[in-house]
C-alpha cells in the first residue's frame, strides 16, 4: 500500500522533470553528452593501457570491457534515482528538509523522487551494448538463464550504491559541514570495474568488505566470464545488496532522527 | 475542542563553537567544544479550534523553534504538545496531513514549471480526489485572482503572486490548522493587505485555525484576536490585543516645545515628586511619558504654570509597536511579571 | 590593495581549517588513489621493464607527484562561480572596488596553499616511506618543479574560471562542468602519462593546454625531461597562461556587458 503510493509519486515526480527539462532542451543533451563521455574516457583509459600490455593481471582487453560495459548499468539506475550530490547544501543548509518533514510522504522518497535524473539510464542501455559486443568478442556461450541473472545482479549492485549514498547523505544531518566523504567514496567505487585480483590484500578487503564496490564490478559480472568465474562471490552481491541497502535505511532513519532532535 | 494545545515544553540544542583565529581553528581540527542552547524555556499554551493567533518576538526568541515542534519537524526535549488530536513528532506522516505551513522565505513550489503542475503534484502527496481538489482549487484560485497565474513558471513571478501561490499550495488539502512563518516579510501593502483580507475570509468560512508569526505587528493588528508574545524562549504574554494595549499602553507621552533652550535637569525639576520621565528631543523640544495612575492634567499644569515659555504641546497615544518596543526594552523580570498577571 | 588580496587568501586558508572531516577524508582519498594506480600499474607492467618511456620506478614516483601536485592545484573555482552567477550574487561582487576574477583566484590559491601545508607535504612524505618513490637528488628541480606547479594551478584556475564563466551563457553549465573534470583528470596525465597514447593522439594533446599541468611538472620531477628539456616545458606552461588569459577577459567583458544590458 505505502509502497504503491511511494511508486505512483514516482510518476508525478517524473511527469514534472520532463516539464522542467522541455524548458532547458540544450542543457539535457549536454548533460546525456557529458554522461556519455565520461564513460567513453574511461573506455579509452582501459583502450591505451592494453596497447602496451597484452593482459591485465591475466586478464584480456575484452574481458575489462565486459566487467566495464556491466558496471555501468548499475551505476545509471542509481543515478537516475539517487542524485543525492548536493543533499547537505539543498536540504540542510537552505532548510528544504523542513519543508519535506511537513509532507505526508517517505521523507527519502521525497527526497530521491525530487532529484530524479533519467539521462543517466541512457548510460545503463550504454553499458548494456558495450556488454553485448564483448560478450560476442569472447565467444561467452549464452544460457537461457543469463538475463534473469543478470537482473539479479543489477538489483543487488544497485542496493549497494542506495545504501552506501543514502548513508553518505545521512551524514550531514549530523554535520552540515562539507565532508569531502562524496568525492573519496566516488573514487574508490571506480576501483571496482578492475579485476580484483591486481590489488594488494588491503584494497582487495576494504573493495570487498568495507565499500564493497567489488560487487558493482568485477565480482558479479565474473558470473558471466567463464574464465573468471567466482560463483561464490557474484552469488553474495544481491546479499550484500540487501545489507548494505539496510544498512543505509538505518543510517537516514536515524539521521532524520537526529535532525529533529530526538537523537543523542 | 483544543486546535493545540502545548504543555511545559522545552528544546535544546547543542551548538558547536568555532574558536577564533588561526589557533583556534586548529584546535577545532582535533577537538570541538559544545555549548548547550535552551531555545524553549519550559512554555504552554493553548489556542482553541478557529481562533487566528499572533506568535511574536525578536529575531532568535524561539518563535521558529516552537512553529517547527508544532509541524512535526522538531521533536521537543521534554513536555507534551497535542495539535489537531495528534502528537505531531509521532504519526508524522499522518498528522502533516491535517495541517498546511508556509515559510515565508522558501518556496515549496517547482522552480522551473507552471504553477498548476505543483499544485497537482501536491494533490498526489496529499492524497486528495481530484474531485475535491478541483473544487478546492477553483475557490482558492478565484478569491485569490490567480487564473492567469496558474500556468506561469514559478521563477516569473513577483513575490506577490508567489506568496499567494504557496498559500493555495498550502491549502489544496483542506488542513483545519494553518501555520504561517512570516507571511507577509517583504510584501508591498497593497499585496500584504490581500493577503490579510484572504486569511480573515479562511478564517471565518472554514473555521481554520491560524499561527502566524510576524516582525509586522500590522499583520497582528489586523488578524489576531490574541497575541502569545516570546522573549529569549519564555511567554511573556499571552492574552487579548485589547488587554496588551491596555495594561501597556498604561502611559502617555506629552510634547512640550519651549521658545528658550532648555536643559533635561530643568524640566525634570518642574515636575519632582511625580513619577514620570523626560526625554530631550533637540535644544528646545522635550518629552515627558506619564504612566497611566497619573493625570495628565497635573504634569500640563505643573509646566504650564513655570516660568519658562512654551510654542507647542502635543499628546501621544502609544500604538502596539511602540508597546511591544517598550516590553523588549524594559525587560526586566518584575516588568514581565505584571504583565503576564 | 595587495593586502586586500592576501586577506581573501587567508580567509580561504582559516575556512579550510574549519572543516576538519573534509582534512581527514581528503588525505584518505589520495592514500587510496595512489595505492589503486599503483597495484593497478604493477599488474599492467607484469613482467615489462619499461613502458612508455618509463620505468616501473618512474611511474610509481609519476603517480605518487602528480596526486601530490592535483592536491595543490585542484579547486572547485568553477562551481563557485557558476553558483554566484546563477544567484546573481555575482553583480553585487561587481560593485566592489576589486576584481572578482582576481578575489577567486585568491580564495583558489588560499585552498591550494591549505593542502600543499597540511596535505602535500605529509602526503609526501607517507607516500615515500610506502611506495618505492625516488625522489630527486638535485635542489634546482625541486625549485623548478614548485616553480611549475604553480604553473599549474594558474593554468587549471583559468580552465575553472572559463568553464564557470559559462554559467553567462547557458541555463545550466552543470554538464561542462562534469565534461571539464574528465577531460583534465585523463589529458593531464594524472591517470595517465602521454607518452602512452598513441602517437597521433599524442600529437593533438600536445596543442591542449591539459598536458601543461600535471605531465610537465610530473615528468621534470621524475627526471624523464632533462637540460634544454626543463626549460622547454616551462615556457610551454608560461605560454598557456598568458594565452589563457585572453579568452577569459573576453568572456568576461561579454558578460558584464550582458550583466547590465539585461540586469542579470
């Protein structure tokens, strides 16, 4: 019931973002542009290092691609959903949570749903390609249950990311100083498109562990790569998904909590 | 029935304080200190349903602090507070649903599209029929002359048009309590008296019960059958604005302007013995408040019967502003006392 | 005057202090930065003595001095600007008595100088103990290679400036902002040197002005550029930052002029 209430503001949410897009039709296609060339930099990032190397830590240009082309279809649904960037200055600093606190909704949906940005997705249907043609260019055999996996995954990844910047979001109820957390976070979830196997036990544990962004990258997309194969680890992703996704509900509960006073 | 009703409560805040200088900053790298704020000293009220109340005070008495526990944004740090039936930090979601709030400084309307879009999106949080919601719209966009507005982009509009447009926004549910912060700041008259008029009309056909708080004790003048007044987080009135102009307007001021100059000790010499206070107004001018007990007749005569020479005198009512000004001044706790009976 | 200036410096210094989160996260995120590149390099040399022109040696000190130098030069100018235009606070910074290109350039250089102290400096010294780092022997290139990155940090404050500037122009300069990170993060060298590009990509990147500031500087520190060499990167930097300086001043005389012809 609350759910499908939740779900209908969707619609409206979305319905008043293309509204307010119609009217800066420029800036959209610069923002889709801007989107898209960030994951081709990254593309050409992985393109120049394998004209010197053969092989990454054994593993080949198109397998790279492929862990590549599946982290970045979780990564556009979350953004499309969570572009919680500037929650501290939005709804801390100028007020604007009061006036969330005085609506009859889910006080996250409202938040997420005010921030929607659709153009993202266009990324996941990008990575969805780039995907496709590795997956070809390895010769991967292709079972009838590999897309149902393959949402499965998706969902868990994309927990991971909810979680983990919701929590992140969370923080500023506590201090409405800018934490500088955003940036580190975002650098460290970029580690988690390589093959795991080339960093040290350190950055291995705290990729998979403790930001495990390994789980948004190389590990369930290794469910596809025979070669690479880690069941045990791709298996855990929507498991770590609903951890962490809980996790990061506990944290925005009891930061609104706080907020309001009732905390500490 | 209470419309709410507000028993000892009380809030604190922590607040963090940034040592000066290079040093201190520092210092705040590694350790930070706290201080403990009482922003709501232990107050109570109640304001029953249909009543349009004034909640005044200076900048930082607590009026925000108590308007955001009554909207369930705060939670209090001890006391009990029943507005509409709920306690509004519990059943937020629930309870919001009854009441509309505006801010005066912040818009709860999208920026960047038609006013009518927000308003739809409000009838989704809202939950409210489109039936009703039309009927509801079609009354408020017509007392408040919006129908050219409605689907203007917020950003195009005068701050007039915008203000009236949050009202609606606030009001598109039906709530039986309106919470206003600073209605009317930065309003030209014309826009301020509308918005008035269209309130004491709310007022009067629903019966909604209305809080506003104010720096413009016009607005009060003008709506508030009674006024709870707030000074650093305790209630230092809370009655009729009858009853504060009475008890406080107790004095008068009387003008006197001399041919001669005249020095202060002077003219308090022709009046000693008698409990009033002169003020020098230039080298010929002064002024004299006489409290209420005493006749003014017996100053006039007393001044009038000295030596010196005098052009002019003029006697003054005090209005509520200056009333007001004088409570904050005064402020001492005896003062505060009295008034509060 | 002068000393006008030099308060805005200072300001921005004693404000950095002030968000001491934003301190602790920011040395985190280089300490991870660098260790990512660095396991992530080892793996793409494997078993190659030289790459690019470079050592396994040379890179690791490349990485470790061109996050270092990002820590110096690295300021957010673009989004201030961008948001003052947008608020339109940017008019009533007009009506003081100084220039507004010339106060943000400050408050860029108080944040540059905050990390280069507390940030740079023990960063440095960490990374060395770590990573096998060699630093140079030769005071003289320690004084050119400061020399060069402040250098730097003008010629990135320019491209910051330039790209908030457009906020003049268009509704919302949010995409360029995002495309301008990108471009500078890859074309400066920092996760990438240029000598890995292929050589006609390499020859176009060498008419940008993105090279001048972290391959340069990087490379004289590492001692790949030598004699002549030295020099010759310098005057490119010095060049950069006189030709940037034009385009700016267009810009911004356009846009005072749009400024007071349409009143913001």
């Amino acid at each position: 019931m609350r759910i499908a209430f939740t779900l209908s503001l969707f619609r409206e949410y979305l319905a008043n973002y293309i509204k307010t897009k119609l009217t800066y039709r420029a800036d959209f296609w610069v923002e889709v542009l801007s989107d898209l060339m960030f994951s081709a930099m990254n593309l050409i990032f992985i393109f120049v290092v394998f004209t010197h190397t053969p092989s990454l830590g054994d593993w080949s240009e198109a397998e790279v691609v492929f862990v590549y082309g599946y982290f970045m279809i979780p990564y556009g649904i979350f953004s499309t959903f969570s572009n919680l960037w500037n929650f501290s200055e939005r709804y801390i600093t100028k007020g604007e949570m009061d006036r969330i606190l005085t609506r009859p909704a889910n006080s996250l949906a409202q938040v997420m749903l005010e921030n929607v940005d659709p153009p993202s997705l266009i990324g996941s249907f990008v990575g969805l390609g780039i995907m496709g043609v590795a997956w070809g260019r390895l010769g991967l055999p292709f079972h009838w249950y590999d897309p149902l996996v393959l949402i499965v995954m998706v969902l868990g990844s994309v927990l991971i990311y909810l979680g983990l910047y919701t929590a992140l979001a969370a923080i500023s109820f506590y201090s409405d100083a800018p934490t500088g957390i955003g940036p580190l976070i975002y650098n460290i979830q970029n580690y988690g498109r390589y093959p795991i196997q080339i960093y040290n036990k350190g950055i291995r544990f705290l990729l998979t562990w403790l930001l495990p962004f390994a789980f948004v990258g190389v590990y369930p997309a290794s469910f596809f790569l025979e070669r690479h194969a880690d069941r045990t680890m791709a298996w855990l992703t929507p498991v770590v998904g609903l951890i962490v996704g809980a996790i990061g509900l506990i944290v925005w509960n009891s930061g609104v909590k706080r907020y309001r006073g009732a905390g500490s | 029935m209470l419309a709410i009703d507000v028993n000892q409560l009380r809030k604190q805040f922590k607040v963090q304080k940034n040592r000066e200088g290079l040093k201190g900053a520092m210092l705040d790298l590694f350790k930070r200190e706290h201080t403990e704020v009482t922003a709501v000293k232990d107050i109570s009220f109640q304001i029953p349903q249909g009543e349009i109340c004034g909640y005044i005070g200076e900048n930082g008495a607590g009026k925000s602090t108590t308007i955001k526990m009554l909207t369930g944004i705060l939670v209090p740090t001890s006391g009990r507070i029943l507005v509409n039936g709920y306690v509004p930090y519990k059943e937020r979601e629930e309870f919001v649903r009854g009441i509309g709030v505006v801010f005066g400084q912040r818009s709860q309307l999208w920026w960047d599209i038609g006013v009518i879009e927000s308003f739809r999106l409000l009838r989704k949080v809202y939950r409210v029929d489109e039936a009703d919601f039309k009927r509801r719209l079609d009354e408020l966009v017509e007392t408040l002359q919006l129908q050219d507005l409605l689907n203007r982009p917020v950003r195009k509009l005068s701050l007039g048009q915008r203000m009236r447009c949050e009202l609606v926004a606030a009001l598109l549910h039906q709530p039986s309590i309106l919470f206003l912060d600073e209605p009317t700041i930065g309003l030209d008259i014309v826009v301020k008296t509308e918005i008035r008029e269209f309130l004491k009309r709310l007022n009067r056909d629903h019966g909604t019960t209305i809080l506003l708080t104010t720096h413009d004790l016009q607005d009060i003048e003008a709506l508030c059958s009674r006024v709870i007044m707030l000074d650093d987080g305790r209630i230092i009135y809370d009655g009729g604005l009858e009853e504060l102009k009475e008890r406080w307007g107790k004095g008068r001021e009387v003008q006197f302007q001399f041919t001669d100059p005249i020095s202060l000790d002077a003219v308090s010499s022709l009046t000693s013995g008698l409990d009033v206070r002169w003020t020098k107004e230039n080298e010929v001018t002064a002024k004299v408040w006489i409290p209420r007990e005493l006749n003014v007749s017996d100053v006039l005569s007393r001044v009038v019967g000295s030596a010196a020479e005098i052009s002019d005198i003029k006697i003054f009512e005090t209005n509520t502003d200056e009333i007001v000004r004088e409570i904050y001044r005064t402020g001492s706790p005896e003062a505060k006392e009295a008034v509060r009976g | 005057m002068a000393s006008a200036y030099l308060d805005f410096v200072r300001i921005r210094f004693l404000m950095m202090l002030a968000y001491r989160v934003n301190y602790y996260s920011g040395i985190v995120i280089y300490a991870i930065n660098i260790g990512a590149y660095y396991f992530m390099w080892k793996a793409i040399y494997g078993s190659a003595e030289t790459l690019g022109g470079f050592t396994v040696e040379q890179m690791t000190t490349y990485i470790a001095v061109s996050w270092m130098a990002r820590a110096f030069y690295f300021n957010n100018l673009d989004r201030e600007i961008s948001n003052e235009i947008r608020d339109g606070s940017v008019a009533v910074q007009m009506t003081r008595p100084i220039s507004y290109l010339m106060v943000k350039m400050m408050q860029g250089f108080g944040e540059g100088l905050f990390r280069l102290l507390l940030f740079m400096v023990p960063g440095m010294i960490i990374v060395t103990l770590i990573f096998p780092v060699s630093l140079p022997t030769d005071p003289v290139r320690w004084v050119i290679f400061f020399v060069m990155i402040w250098f730097s940090f003008l010629i990135n404050s320019q491209l910051n400036i330039m790209t908030g500037l457009f906020a003049f122009y268009v509704e919302n300069n949010e995409g360029l902002m995002r495309l301008k990170r990108v471009l500078i993060d890859l074309l400066s060298g920092v996760i990438l040197p240029m000598t890995f590009f292929p050589g006609w990509a390499k020859a176009i990147l060498d008419w940008l002005p993105f090279q001048a500031i972290t391959y340069l500087p990087g490379s004289v520190f590492t001692g790949r550029l030598n004699g002549a060499e030295v020099w010759n990167a310098l005057l490119v930097q010095v060049v950069w930052f006189a030709a940037l300086i034009v385009p700016i001043l267009l810009m911004w005389r356009t846009a005072r002029k749009r400024l007071f012809v349409q009143g913001g």
